[in-house]
C-alpha cells in the first residue's frame, strides 16, 4: 500500500507539541513500514526539509506553494498523483483527499476556551475540526477526552475514533551532571530554586493565574509558606503567542516584588531543555485545557515533580505521579506548589511515579498503533 502523508508540519524549526508529534511518529511509521507489510510511503512537504530530518529512505514530495498549501496545492497532489491513503498527522485535510483519509484530532480546546485563539484562527479550528472528524476514514484522539469530546460536540461515532497515546521522546533523560546544570542555570539568569513552566505563552496555558499563584508565596509568611527558599523563582519558557502582552503586564504589576523572581527565557533550545527540566524543585502545567500535554510527559521523564490541573486529559496522562489542582483556584495552586516545594519526601515520591508514568509512552508503540489503523482503512472496500 502507497501511504501518503502529510509531513508539512514537520519541518518548523521551534517544534511544539504537535509538530514533534507529526516528526516522531513518521520517523516510526517508516521503520515499522519497511516490515513484512512492505508498505510504501509518500511524504508532502511544502518546503524542503532539512537532510537529516527524516533518514528513511521514502520517497518525498516537495510541492511548493505560497498560500493555502494545503487545500490547493495539496489538493491537487491528490488529484494528480493520489496514494492509496493520506494521513494527516497534524494539521487539516485537504479539501480534495482520498476516501481512504485517517487524520489526527489533538483537542479541542477552543470549544472550551475561545478567549485563547485570535477570532480567526477560533473560526479557522472550529471548521478544520469539523472537517476533519466528519470527511476522515477514521480519526485518532491523543486521549480519551479529546474522543469524548469529539463524540459530544461533533457527533462523531465513538467507533470512529481511535485513542493513541502519543510516546515520549525517549532522548531525553534527567541530568545530574553539575557543570551542565550550573550552565544552563547561567545561561537563562537562574539564581535559585525554581518552579518551571514550558509551554507556548497564551491564554490556555493559565499563566496569569500561576503568577498570581506564585506571587502570594512570596507575600505570605505562614507556616509551611515561610519554609520556602527565600531566593524562590519562576521560570516561564517559551514562545510568545496570542495575547502575551497580558503576561507582561501583569508581571509589572507585582512591581519590585517580581523583579528578579519571574523569568522569561523565551523559546528554550532542545538541548537545554533536559537539564533546565531536571533542575527545577516542580514543574507547574496548571493547563486550562490539553489534548495530551506533552511537556508534563517530558517533565516526568526528566524526574521533575509535577504539579498539573484537574481538567480535560491531564489527569487521564499524569495517572497518580502529578499533584493534581483545580486551574481556577489560585489558592489551590499556590498551596500544592507550596506542598511539594517544602516536602523532599513527596518530591521524590512523585519523581519515582513519574518515571513509572512517562515509561508507558512510547513512539514505536504509538506507530504500531496508528499503523494497524491505516493498515484496517486500507483493507475496506469504499
């Protein structure tokens, strides 16, 4: 079987949680597919990408086009030259597609909060999701939440929709090496202990309400508050996204109070990211809303105890290695993070969960997952 798909998105340079999914799981989908299936595989890109990107030896398709790529480029590609199958693992279907089409839906959240998106890209996700669920053979959920969800407010047959967990990326591992922790602590202005937060900066992500959460640590001196390291931090990684003026402003509204203790290090390079993740005394992910949430996944795998919300599939992928809060509680939040900052004994107790946890996800098995998924769509007769 000739499997087409859509590699597009993975060719961004500053990958997030999508992207390095669409990355990640092709890499394994080709090596499985070079089995005893001898499947063949297509891949779309929109601008060439870089030689050592995807080492496998399948054939590549470099289809330029300086605007709707995909519903016209991309669409003629498979009018064209058609595969037997398209799979789309991260972004929206062309609007002319095989029948045989499988696609990946990550979530849903801007059902749940639209304040996080720009009005276009609300309206942008409410038709391409919809598109998607509804025109696909089949759909993948990175969670059972995101097929609940799609379930309820598309009304899309639950046996429609396939759940596969996403892997971890495997690289990564927790650094105990002091010379690299003390460059990277250097390199980004870390003078202390510090609670850490990666994500894109928008709205989704609650970061207001972790600053606020964190600036009553610093005001309050009741016991166990006043157990906390004096030269406490928050460190925020990240790229900027939609409305990231809010979070300035409200760092300059705590005053001299923040000055010194909230970092912002922008977008953090991969090979900083293990010993900035390994050093941190938690790791804060108070999430609105997510599909999977990779960077908990990648905070566990690095041994950093997770402090995370109690809504939508975060607590379906933190399992019992996260300290669970309610996000719109600041009280709450500030109170877990207190928690783990002052007990070593629970510290060390969620960093052994979650290396259990982080354990479970796994590319490969993700790819052979999603490939009996194509391998099933590829068999029906349309």
């Amino acid at each position: 079987m000739l499997i087409g798909i859509d590699a597009s998105r993975t060719t961004v340079v500053r990958r997030t949680g999508t992207e390095n999914y669409a990355l990640s799981l092709t890499r394994e989908l080709l090596a499985l597919g070079r089995g005893p299936a001898d499947h063949r595989f297509r891949l779309y890109f929109n601008d060439p990408p870089p030689a050592d990107l995807i080492e496998d030896q399948a054939e590549q398709r470099v289809i330029p086009f300086p605007r709707l790529w995909t519903h016209l480029r991309l669409s003629w590609e498979m009018v064209t030259r058609p595969p037997d199958l398209l799979f789309v693992p991260a972004h929206v279907l062309p609007l002319i597609h095989p029948r045989k089409s499988v696609v990946t839906v990550h979530d849903l959240g801007y059902l749940y909060y639209p304040e996080a998106h720009t009005p276009f890209q609300n309206a942008y996700l409410r038709w391409s999701t919809r598109h998607n669920a509804r025109t696909a053979a089949r759909v993948l959920a990175d969670s059972q939440a995101t097929c609940d969800d799609l379930v309820r407010h598309y009304h899309i047959p639950a046996d429609k929709i396939v759940v596969v967990y996403p892997g971890r990326d495997e690289g990564l591992a927790p650094v105990a090496d002091p010379l690299a922790l003390s460059a990277v602590r250097a390199r980004y202005g870390l003078t202390g202990p510090y609670f850490l937060h990666v994500g894109t900066l928008q709205p989704r992500k609650n970061l207001i309400r972790l600053l606020h959460a964190f600036a009553s640590l610093l005001a309050s001196s009741l016991e166990p508050a006043a157990l906390l390291p004096e030269d406490l931090q928050l460190v925020i990684t990240g790229k900027r996204g939609w409305r990231y003026d809010d979070l300035l402003a409200e760092i300059q509204k705590l005053g001299p109070a923040a000055e010194g203790r909230v970092v912002l290090t922008g977008y953090v390079p991969d090979a900083d990211l293990p010993a900035l993740l390994s050093g941190a005394l938690a790791f804060a992910f108070p999430s609105l809303y997510e599909g999977f949430g990779f960077p908990m996944i990648e905070a566990m795998t690095c041994g950093a105890p997770v402090v995370c919300s109690n809504v939508s599939s975060l607590p379906e992928v933190a399992g019992d290695a996260a300290l669970l809060v309610d996000p719109l509680d600041v009280a709450s939040l500030a109170a877990a993070l207190t928690r783990v900052a002052t007990d070593a004994g629970l510290r060390r107790e969620l960093t052994e969960r979650g290396f259990r946890q982080a354990s479970r996800f796994s590319w490969r098995q993700s790819a052979h997952q999603v490939l009996k998924v194509l391998e099933e769509v590829g068999r029906e007769v349309h």
